[in-house]
C-alpha cells in the first residue's frame, strides 16, 4: 500500500466517518496497538472476531489482524468487503506450512485425519479435515477414536502440549510462532525471584521448557479471562505485550509483566506482523477500499467445510 497519501490530522474521527459511510465494522485482534483496540467494535482472538463481524449487518469487515484472519473472515462472510490495513501483515506459522509442502506431507500419511490449527491459509484449511483453535483444541481431539491417528499442524509447540493434555501420539508439522518461541526461561525465572507473588501465564504456543514453569496456560482470550477471575494481583504474562492493553483495562489494580525475549535489545515480544497495522494504514485502507481479501468460491468452500466441523465439535 502507499502510505505516502495525503492523511488527516485527526484519524480517529475521519475513520469514524468511514465507518459509517462503508456500513463497516472494525475488528481488532488482542495484539493491535492499543489506539487500534481502542477504537475498534470488537476485540479479541481471530476465529471470535470473525464470527462476530458475520453476525452483523455490515457491508464491508475491516480487520486489524494478519492475513489468515481476514481470510478466515472472508470464508465465513464471502458477500462482505473484507478489507485489511497492510497485506504484508503475515503470520510465522501460517507462511511456515505452504500448501504444497503440506499436501505432499499430508500425502505420506493417508489413514491420518488432518486437525489444523486456524492460524494457516486457506489453502491449508482447505486441505485439512477439522480446523481448531488453541481454546478448542483439545476438546476435538478427546472425540476422535483412540484408534484414529492424527496429523496436527502447523504448531508444533501446541502441538505437543496437546499431546501432552489428551495421550495422543500425533505427527506434528514443525511449525513455530517467532512470538511465542522468543521468551527467555531463565530470565523469566528471574523475574519471578523479583515478583515471588506473580503468577506465570502463558500460551500454548509457547516453548515446552517454558509451559512447564507456567501456573496457568490458555488462550490469549482464556488468558483474559483467567486474569479477569483469579484472586492473584501480579502476572507475567508470556504472550504477544498487546493482550496486556486488554488486561489493564479490564484490571486496572493489578499488575502484568511483559515476559522478556531472549535479546533484551529487541521488542521481539511483539509480534512484526501485527504490528504492520497502523491508524494511518487503517485510515487509508477503508478510504481507498483496499487492500482487499479476494478468495476463490472453490477454494472457500473447501476451507469452510473444516472450519464447520470445528464449530459442531467445540460447541
């Protein structure tokens, strides 16, 4: 996109106005920068914020996440205009598990039925039976026969706490979030030594070194949740630094802690590719209508059959 175009002093109140001229809503992923969340209808992980935009009456979904989750949004809303700030705005897991290499890999293993995790394209959704997400996850796999086996990708961290969670043994692609395989153990460690009444929180993204230290591990809107509900006052929060927004909203009298990268020089505890989006990408997005998320019919009705399945068996 060109951002060298011409935008207005105040953005907040000239994206309002697009809002309302496109009939558009404005979804915002938990690791958005807060003015983003802020200003956004809804907040929260990808698959939820989908489904919300498809509920309601808008024309056209704006969404302030990465690529797989305006595709997710488009499969689930193929007549709305999705639109998304910076088509640069990847994903580590998603762009690590290309179709092609997915479905020779998948190809090796023809008696496995293919559970996918939802941070992947739609190309892979589409080559996959039963498409998950971190919170429903193990719910899916606890109903297949003990006999089935199973492929699960493209996390191989979560992979292996599910592994862990249910005594399945699966085969795993070897996927990872740049994010999530950033945190220091031993510095977190230290931080716990400093904070000895912080509770360690994390993802299941996470390393398994690291989930092993972790005094409760969800998803980034179990996270919130938990947060919201335990009696606890300090957190260290090992997840993308954007959910503490949330967190710091919704408890403003306690206390989280970003959990440190290995390089102390670096913000590698945010995500690059969420952070591509900005208010002036945002602005300029939805007053020139693009960049836009086109998805081929076949190709989203393939995609959606297994996003279907989740739905049914996470209900």
């Amino acid at each position: 996109m060109n951002t060298n175009q011409e935008v207005p002093a105040n953005l907040e109140q000239e994206i309002y106005k697009l809002k309302k001229h496109l009939n558009a809503v404005i979804l915002a992923h938990y690791y958005q920068f807060p003015e983003i969340q802020d200003l956004a209808d809804f907040v929260g992980d990808s698959l939820e914020l989908s489904r919300k935009a498809a509920a309601t009456d808008a024309k056209v979904i704006v969404f302030a996440g990465v690529h797989f989750m305006a595709e997710t949004a488009k499969i689930l809303s193929p007549h709305k205009q999705v639109l998304l700030p910076d088509l640069e705005a990847g994903c580590s897991l998603a762009e690590g598990c290309p179709a092609d290499a997915f479905k020779l890999f998948k190809e090796q293993h023809p008696d496995h039925i293919v559970i996918t995790y939802i941070n992947s394209s739609a190309e892979v959704k589409a080559l996959s039976d039963i498409i998950c997400t971190s919170s429903s996850a193990e719910k899916i796999i606890r109903q297949l026969p003990e006999s089935q086996p199973i492929i699960f990708a493209p996390d191989r961290n979560l992979g292996k706490y599910l592994m862990k969670k249910t005594g399945r043994d699966m085969v795993l692609w070897q996927g990872s979030c740049i994010v999530h395989e950033t945190f220091n153990e031993r510095k977190i460690l230290e931080l716990k030594t400093q904070h000895p009444g912080a509770k360690l929180i994390a993802h299941p993204e996470c390393e398994e070194s690291l989930l092993a230290e972790a005094d409760f591990i969800g998803s980034t809107s179990g996270l919130l949740k938990h947060v919201c509900e335990s009696s606890d006052k300090e957190f260290i929060v090992a997840t993308e630094v954007g959910i503490i927004h949330q967190m710091q909203i919704h408890c403003p009298d306690k206390l989280f802690i970003p959990a440190p990268p290995n390089d102390a020089s670096c913000s590698c505890n945010e995500c690059p590719y969420m952070k591509l989006n900005t208010m002036e990408k945002l602005y300029l997005c939805m007053k020139n209508r693009s960049p836009e998320i086109l998805i081929n019919e076949n190709l989203r009705q393939r995609a959606l059959l297994p996003i279907q399945r989740m739905l049914e068996m996470s209900a």
